[in-house]
C-alpha cells in the first residue's frame, strides 16, 4: 500500500493535524482547506504576510525574576554562569571565599571552631548534567518557566467573510507551532455572543487535541462578546496558579467598544493583552451614547465632568430658592458660567471617546496589529512546484487505488477533492492554475468512477470498516455531494449502503 507516501506527504499530515480526516464528530467546516494555504504562506518568514505580524508570532520569554531590594541577603553571586555547583564541607582555609555567606552571621567563636572543624559549607563546581529537552524543536515540554499564553478565538458571523475564521485559525496554529518549546500551558476559547468553553493543553497529547478543536470550529454565532471574554480569561489567569504571568493573544474581526477601566482593571499590572485584528470594521456612536459614556466613566476627565453636573444642580437648586433680585441675578451669573464650563468639558470628553470608540483594544493591548483582508491571488494562486505537489498526491491516489481503496484511501481522496474544488474556485479564470486543476479534479473524479465500477465496487474493497471509519467518510463525502450526481455522491448514496448493512449486522 502506497498510505506511508500519502500519510506523510506535507498536505495529508496537516489534514491530520488540523483533525480533518478522522474522529469526526461533525461535518466539517466550510472551506476547511484554505486554512493549509493561508498557514504556509503564513509560516514562509519571508513572507509579506508573516512580516506584517511577526511581532505576535513569537512568544514573549518569560518574565525574570525581580531583584531583591539591596539590603536583603543575596545567595553568593560569585560563581561562573553555566556552571552546576553543590554543597560540600570546606577542605582547606583557602576555600574559605566559597563559604556559603549565611554563615558570616555566626558568631565569631562559633566560626572559628568550625573553620578548624572543617565544618562551613562551600560552593564547589562540578561537570553539568546535560539533559536532552527533545529531539527536534516541534516537542511540546511545558513547565512552570515557560510562557504561558491564553487563546482568544472570535467566531463572530462575521468572520466568515473573506476566509477570515480561516486567517485566524493559520495564525493560531502557526504561532502554536513556532513557538512548541518556549511554550507553557495553552489555554483557549472562543467567543461571539458567548463565551465558548475553556480547553487546556497541559501536554503533548493535550495541545493536539486543543489544535484539532480550533481548527474544526464551524457554527459561528452573532456578536462579539470580546469584553466579556478578556475580562474571563483575566478571571481565569488569576484563579489558576499554572497560568501565572500568562499572556492573552486575542484574534478577532471586530470593531466593538470597551469599558477600558473595567478591562484594564482585569488585566492589572501584570497580564499582558496582544492583539491582532483582521480587516478594517469600524464603528461609530451617537451623540447621545457618547454622553452617556462620558457620564459614566471612571477616569479624572469623567469624574470633573461628574463634578460639574453636580454643581450645576446645586446652583439650579439655589436659583429656584433664591428670595431677592440681587441673590437671583448672582445665581444666574453663576450657574451661566457653571453650565459653560461643563459643556465645555463634556465636549472635550465626548471628542475624546469619539476619538477611541470601537478602537479601545488598540489602546489596552501591548502589540496591536491590524491586517487588512485576505487578497485571494496572494494566498490562493499556487506556484507551479505547488501544482505539482497536488499533480503527485493525486498520482499517489491512483497508485493507492491500484493496490486497493481501503478506508484511510478513501478519506484522503475526499479531503484531496474537496481542497481541489475550492482552488478550482478560487482560480482566475481562463488562468493557467485554473486549466491544470479542472485537469487534476477530472483525472481524481474518474480513478474514484472506476472504483465504483469495479464488481463489488467499493463495498468489497471496505468490508473491514469500522462504524467510526464509515461516520468520518460519511461526514467529510457529505460535503462534497451536491446536485447533478458528483462522484461524492456516487460515493456517499454507497457509504449509505455499506452504514445500513454494517448496523444490520451489528
């Protein structure tokens, strides 16, 4: 069987790491593929794409411990950097600027007796144990030291324009991939207008299956709850003792107003927010929620503002109170000018919010980057070595074909002829890349019709299916099976068969 040269082809292990070809629990989501094209140009560094965020794709390193004040103890700072030491009795008066220096603190009979005794403790250097971390730079090894990091995922309706929940899920994936060793524990959740449920990678084991649940997030929901999210993995990281110093990287859509004090209350000093925004949504406020915001506010500006209301019903109140001319034409004199001064600063403060509505996660986040949307003949038109990449896996199909279609076959042909329709439909048309992909999706579609034709067809080349294997074949030729009788459907209206039979076995 030729499954090792597909297994293990660039394209099919991505499939299989993103969670796209087997262990389905329901159909996959639209253009699923695209997130393969978008993550190599993504990992290409050389890219436009990958310069215009290269400052989110690294990890931060972790924070370093803070200086002790000056006049508390220090351990000996005497010592080679790199070198591994241990305790060992003093052996001779000459190694007495090893001591460990607490021991400067005993009286000095005390240290003279053990001097002679040979019984102050020193520093003494020996061969460091190097311990293998792994065997490449792609292991996944967390600890307390690393970085931590909390993944913010918007799946918002919006997202499906432009292949922008597609974006989002390359750059998660690329930035998890780049960054495996430095990594801590991986938090993740996504949020519209509800906050999805909290998955962990504590892991090897646990980071893959985080991946495989983003890469397959599909349903998305109205609004975007990016306030309440923040505010929630901030809650998260201060409840969980294994997300110290953690970092939130937030990859959204949207252009959604932020309680900032709220937020940045959240956050603290400590929790560092990064950012990146895909296309250029705006959104823009009334006057009227403008002065409602200034109203409400917590900062200097918003506390003055609140200052002034309150003596401007203050002089109202004396005004109606007020018994003589004179007292209410000095009243008047004064509420005047109180009531200038407040539209005056109410009208700085709205300026000011109407300056930053929509745009306040620019102003919370550490590194805020905004990438305009997805140019389809930047990412989707494929250079002729990438033809041929996809000319090989369909040879590599045929060659599978000849020694026998079994299951995992079957799964590759459809992921492969479903990647094929939606470059197909993404090509310029009358272009080159267009030409040699119908010629590609015909020759896939009629290796597929022959198996069909074939005595037996596909049922014989299956029999030892399991009722996992024919749910995933199920679910991802579903997708594929459209009007006019494609070979998905051919294949599915066959799948249906071979379900009925194998339950009424069962």
């Amino acid at each position: 069987m030729k499954h090792d040269v597909l297994r293990h082809s660039a394209f099919f292990t991505h499939m299989e790491e993103f969670g796209y070809l087997r262990g389905l629990e329901d159909y996959l989501p639209e253009d699923f593929t695209a997130v393969f094209e978008i993550a190599r140009v993504l990992e290409d560094t050389s890219s436009s794409l990958f310069q215009s965020l290269s400052r989110v794709m690294t990890v931060a390193s972790a924070r370093p411990p803070q200086e002790l004040p000056s006049r508390e103890w220090r351990p000996n700072r005497s010592v080679t950097v790199g070198d591994e030491y241990e305790t060992a009795l003093i052996g001779s008066v000459s190694d007495i600027r090893r001591i460990l220096p607490h021991q400067f603190l005993l009286p000095d009979d005390v240290f003279m007796r053990r001097l002679a005794q040979r019984s102050l403790w020193i520093n003494v250097p020996r061969t460091p144990q190097t311990r293998g971390f792994g065997s490449s730079a792609t292991e996944y090894a967390p600890n307390n030291f690393k970085q931590k990091v909390y993944l913010l995922l918007d799946t918002s309706t919006s997202m499906s324009s432009h292949h922008r929940i597609q974006m989002a899920k390359a750059v998660a994936y690329v930035f998890l991939k780049r960054n495996l060793r430095e990594l801590g524990h991986v938090y993740f959740r996504t949020f519209d207008v509800d906050i999805g449920p909290m998955h962990v990678a504590t892991d090897a084991r646990s980071l893959r299956e985080l991946i495989q649940i983003a890469m397959r997030v599909g349903r998305l929901g109205n609004g975007t709850a990016l306030e309440r999210a923040i505010v929630q993995a901030a809650e998260d990281i201060r409840a969980k003792a294994a997300l110290s110093g953690a970092e939130i990287l937030v990859i959204t859509d949207g252009a959604v107003h932020l309680d900032v004090d709220r937020v940045r209350t959240a956050l603290g000093e400590t929790i560092r927010l990064n950012t990146v925004k895909i296309g250029n949504a705006q959104i823009y406020a009334e006057d009227r929620q403008l002065r409602e915001l200034a109203a409400r506010g917590s900062a200097p500006q918003n506390q003055e503002l609140a200052r002034l209301e309150e003596a401007q019903r203050r002089a109202e109140f004396d005004l109606r109170g007020a018994v003589t001319d004179a007292d209410r034409s000095r009243l008047r004199s004064q509420l005047a000018a109180v009531t200038q001064r407040l539209e005056q600063h109410r009208a700085t403060v709205v300026e000011r919010l109407r300056s930053t509505y929509g745009r306040e996660i620019e102003t919370l986040s550490s590194v805020f980057i905004n990438i305009d949307d997805l140019a389809t003949d930047e990412i989707f038109v494929l250079r002729q070595s990438e033809i041929e990449e996809v000319r090989e896996l369909v040879r590599d199909v045929e060659l599978d074909i000849e020694d026998g279609l079994d299951a995992d076959g079957l799964r590759e042909a459809a992921v492969l002829h479903e990647h094929i329709q939606l470059l197909l439909e993404l090509a310029t048309p009358g272009s080159e890349q267009q030409h040699d992909l119908q010629a590609l999706s015909a020759r896939l579609e009629e290796l597929l019709k022959d198996v069909l034709a074939r005595e037996g067809g596909v049922a014989s080349s299956l029999r030892g299916i399991s009722r996992a294997d024919m749910r995933d074949l199920h679910l991802m030729l579903h997708m594929s099976a459209g009007e006019g009788g494609s070979i998905a459907a051919m294949l599915l209206a066959m799948l249906r068969r071979l379900f009925r039979n194998l339950f009424a076995r069962g």
